[in-house]
C-alpha cells in the first residue's frame, strides 16, 4: 500500500502538467495544433523535459514493484 502511495504521489505533478498542456493547446486551438502537427506533444509547460522522463521512470519502477509484491 505504501508503494502505491508513493507512485501516485510522484505522479501527480505529471498529471498536472498534462492536464494544463491539454488545456493550454486547445486554448489556443487551431493554430497550436497545426504548429504541433507532425510533432511529438511532448512539450512540457512547468517542468524540464528530462525532468519529467525521470518521474516517469520512477513511476515504472514503482509500479513493477507494486506489480512484484501482489
């Protein structure tokens, strides 16, 4: 349980990121998606890109461990 705890903890400052990245390009609708089309949106508006591969990777590793521990 402490595991699981932990993993969403870590990931809710992605979550958020999504949500506000989400909510930024359909603000600036039709114009953001055809600058965005073709691209990975991978484009983050907090957080460093690489800072965000590392919190994902924790969260995998949480979640394989969660997995292990059933």
């Amino acid at each position: 349980m402490t595991i699981q705890i932990v993993r969403i903890t870590i990931n809710l400052p992605l979550k958020i990121e999504e949500a506000l990245t989400t909510d930024y390009l359909q603000r600036q609708g039709r114009h953001a998606r055809e600058l965005n089309e073709g691209q990975e949106t991978s484009r983050t508006l907090f957080f460093p890109h690489r800072i965000c591969l590392v919190i994902r990777g924790i969260v995998v590793v949480l979640e394989r461990m969660e997995n292990g521990l059933k």
